[in-house]
C-alpha cells in the first residue's frame, strides 16, 4: 500500500486544496480527515481539509484564472485535455488501484473507471473544434442571424464517493474544453484518490504553463459545500449525490439564479418479456444488481418479470448470485468487495427486515459477513408480491427486488410509479415490445436500453436522468452546452434599419 501511495505523491497527511501545479495550501486552522479502506476497516493517510478561508482563495484564484483562460481557443484548450488522457494512461494501474483501496470497488472495476475519465478525455479533445452554433434566417432583409457559444465561468463540481474519478472527469474534461476554470470539491470519503487525480492534473498544467484553471478543495459541507452552493462567482455548480442533498442544492443555488447540473437518485429496473433471452438477462442483471456491490446510481434495483418467466428467471438469478466469490477487490477473481461503511450496511440490513415485514421474501444471500470484513454483505434477491413504498425508495447496497406482470402496459406501468427516471432497461426479441418499451409512452428515464442492462452507459452518450434524479446531463451529446453561455446575434450589412415584426417606428 505504501508504494502505491508513494507512486501517487501521497503522504500520510496531505493538504487539502490545491490552485495549480505549485498550488498545494496548508491550512493550519484545518482539521483532520482520515480515509479508511472499506475492506479492512485500516486507516489509509490523512487529509487536513481546508476552511473557508482557504476556499475564498481558491475561488478567488479560479475566478482570476477564468478572465484568460476563456480567451485561450478551444482547440488549444483542447490539447491539455489531450495530454491529461495521456497522462492518466500513463498512470491507469495505480490510480485504479488506488480507487479499489479507497472506495472497495474490485480492481476491474477501478480500473474501468480510469478508463471512463481516458475515454471522456478523448471525447473533449474531439469536441473542442466542435462547439457549433447554429445560423438562422433573419425576417429583415440583409440581416444574418446566429448564435455562439462563450465560456460560463468558474464551475464548482461536487462528487459523489462511488465514482471518485470518472464523474469528476466528467464534468472537467468538458468544462475545460468549453473554456471554465472548475473546483472541485470530493467526497470525504474518497479524499485520497480526489489528491492522486489532482497531481496527474497539476502534471500537465505545469507542462502548459497553467494556473488556477484545475483547483480541488476538501472540507467540510459547512466550510466549503454550503459556501459553494451559496457563492455567485461560481454560476453553475454540478452535482452528484442523494435526493435530499441535491434538492437543498437545487433550491439554493435557483436561489441565486444560478445554474445545476444534478445528478442524483437511480431506482433502476428491468423488464423480462416472456420472449426474453433469459441467458443474456441473467448475465446483465447480475453486473447491474452486484457489480460496485450495488453502490452505483445505475445499479439494477428492480425486476418486473412477465409471469411466464419469473419462477425460471428466478432459479437462474439464485444460482448465478450462488456463484459470485465475494472478498477482497484487489485480488483476482472476486466479483463483489464491501459496502463503503458500516451504515450502508445498516441501511441494507434495515431494507431487507422492511421488505420481510411487508410480505417481501428473501430467496437468496441478505447476510452480513462480519468474519470477511467489517461491511462485507450477501448480495439479496427479494421477491416482492407488490411495488411497496421499500422499493420506490433507493437503498444503496446490492438489493434487487423481483416482481411480477401480465400485460407490457402493466409492466411499464409499474416500472415508472417511483420517483427517480435515470436508468432502465427491457428484454425482448419483439421488435413491437422493444419500440413500445422506447416510446414517449414507455420509459421515463434518461437511459432506455434494450436486450443490456441499466449499468455501463459510454460517455458518448449524455448521462442523466428525469424526475427526482435531477435532469442533468452530462459527458457526450451535447451535455457541453450546459457549460457554456449561449449568445444569440444578429449583424445588419445594410443601410436601413428594419425592425422585426414589420414594426414601423417614426
């Protein structure tokens, strides 16, 4: 452990903000941050996280960054985010291992995560000479009309634990392209791998000769996140978190008037259509319920199964959840590592008895494994007569409820009576029920897939979700747009002075 740390600039304690490659401050009024393994329960190294002095100073220093920063072309901003994916390449093992140590996803998991933040790093590079306007015809004779797009400004970028690299990478690799500078404020429990990212980044700054465009700062909600969400130098701010959280976000910041991007709650389901291929089913609902031991915003919470093959697609679940060697994530082989901490195992343990009390019945695994590990769990199939107000509510841990339906119309019925629309997915060979399922009528989420699971959107795509998960986009499509300022213009070449309208003024 040590050597990887050491291979990541990290010491036993760190500071926590940073401005730019010889950016680093130490707060002496700062308190401690301790991030711990969720494998073993140890200690890692420390954070001294920064007050809200030391974030007045960032921000200042973003906000300065931002006035030249903004003037930089975008297709020379473009080759920083360039190198910062090659610079990520270069470092891929360590940092996704790193990201297994902290946050206890298995190894190919850390490992892809890497890869999401490489591959959006791609997309941007693409994207920097494609920040395209449209032009529209004008009603007044020699006019032309068109709209452009300009840098926003400093975007404060606040992430959830589960994702500690990609969905920062996300949001920067865009924000950057479309000419803001960002802060970045991480989950405190996942400090470590925020200060690994942060040194990669700083890398290639000093290569490009640059200050205060890439800024993080760790600390507190009180002394850096409510200051964010408060602060109007900062006129959008991204988020990734829980419902609760994100609608105090929402209503400060439109408090302010100014802008979110919220990425927040996913209760994700499947339906299984009669004529599914229950082979390809299995595979997917298995990944989407246990892969990131089910702390993932597109994790596969819920099965609505045709009544056909709901006993079938039952056995076959139980055997394959027989099958998945739980342990620690580093190691090759394991498919499930822990939960982050001790009360996301509470909160699992607590579902599972609501799901019971409310005629719910666990077919298989529901246990915790204190022997493995402090947050080390069974992942749960519980089959369910009904949709209760349990499963309409987002647990965080591998639970997946199994029920069933008789008629697509009921089946899409029941998949959208919950409040969060991020992820959702059917398996069908009817090309009639896949259409139907894809239709305005059909899901009401952000993702719709069809014959894959609600897991593993690509970053060409823009990600998000409707409904209580926010509807926010972000990575591909054109998600760059809600990083940018749009400014519509219109260029008289004439002598005269027509209004629109046909208005005649004096």
């Amino acid at each position: 452990m040590k050597s990887l740390l050491k291979e990541l600039h990290i010491e036993e304690i760190n500071p926590g903000a940073c401005t730019g490659p010889d950016g680093w401050i130490e707060d002496p009024n700062g308190e401690k941050l301790v991030s711990y393994n969720p494998t073993n329960g140890d200690p890692i190294a420390g954070v001294i996280q920064a007050t809200a002095t030391t974030y007045d100073r960032v921000v200042r220093r973003a906000a300065t960054a931002f006035q030249k920063w903004q003037t930089v072309p975008a297709p020379k901003r473009g080759l920083v985010i360039r190198d910062l994916a090659n610079a990520t390449r270069a470092m891929k093992e360590p940092l996704g291992e790193l990201v297994t140590l902290e946050m206890g996803k298995i190894k190919v998991e850390g490992m892809g995560e890497v890869q999401e933040m490489i591959d959006i790093c791609d997309f941007a590079t693409g994207l920097s000479r494609q920040l395209y306007g449209l032009s529209m015809h004008s009603e007044r004779p020699s006019h032309r009309m068109y709209e452009q797009w300009h840098p926003l400004g400093p975007t404060g970028i606040i992430t959830a634990f589960n994702f500690p690299v990609a969905v920062w990478a996300w949001n920067a690799a865009i924000a950057a392209v479309c000419g803001d500078t960002m802060l970045w404020k991480p989950s405190p429990v996942t400090p470590l791998t925020a200060i690994a990212v942060q040194h990669i980044v700083n890398r290639v700054a000093a290569d490009h000769g640059l200050d205060g465009v890439f800024n993080i700062v760790i600390g507190t909600n009180q002394e850096v996140g409510q200051q964010m969400i408060n602060d109007r130098r900062l006129p959008l701010i991204s988020f990734t978190g829980s419902v609760r959280v994100g609608r105090h976000v929402a209503q400060t910041v439109a408090g302010r008037l100014g802008r979110t991007i919220l990425e927040l709650g996913g209760n994700n389901g499947i339906i299984v259509a009669e004529d599914a291929d229950l082979d390809l089913a299995v595979r997917a609902i298995l990944f989407g319920a246990v892969g990131t031991a089910g702390q993932r915003c597109t994790t596969t919470r819920r099965v609505i199964a045709h009544k056909q093959v709901a006993t079938e697609l039952a056995t076959r679940l139980v055997q394959a959840y027989r099958q998945v060697r739980i342990g620690d994530p580093m190691k090759a082989g394991t498919l499930m590592g822990p939960l982050i901490d001790k009360k996301a195992v509470e909160n699992m343990m607590a579902a599972l008895q609501t799901a019971q009390a409310n005629g719910g019945e666990i077919i298989t695994g529901g246990k915790h494994l204190p022997e493995m590990g402090p947050h080390f769990v069974e992942p749960a199939i519980v089959r369910m007569p009904r949709q209760t107000p349990l499963v309409c509510d987002e647990t965080f841990a591998p639970i997946l409820y199994l029920m069933e339906y008789e008629t697509l119309d009921e089946a899409i019925a029941i998949h959208n009576d919950v409040p969060q629309g991020l992820s959702s997915a059917i398996f069908t060979t009817n090309l009639l029920t896949a259409e139907r399922f894809l239709a305005g009528t059909g899901s009401d989420c952000g993702i719709a897939n069809v014959n894959i699971g609600t897991s593993g959107a690509e970053i060409g795509g823009a990600f998000g979700g409707e409904k209580e998960t926010g509807g926010g986009r972000e990575a591909g499509s054109d998600a760059w747009k809600g990083y940018m300022r749009r400014q519509t213009s219109t260029i008289n070449w004439s002598s005269e002075l027509p209004l629109a309208q046909g208005i005649e003024f004096g």
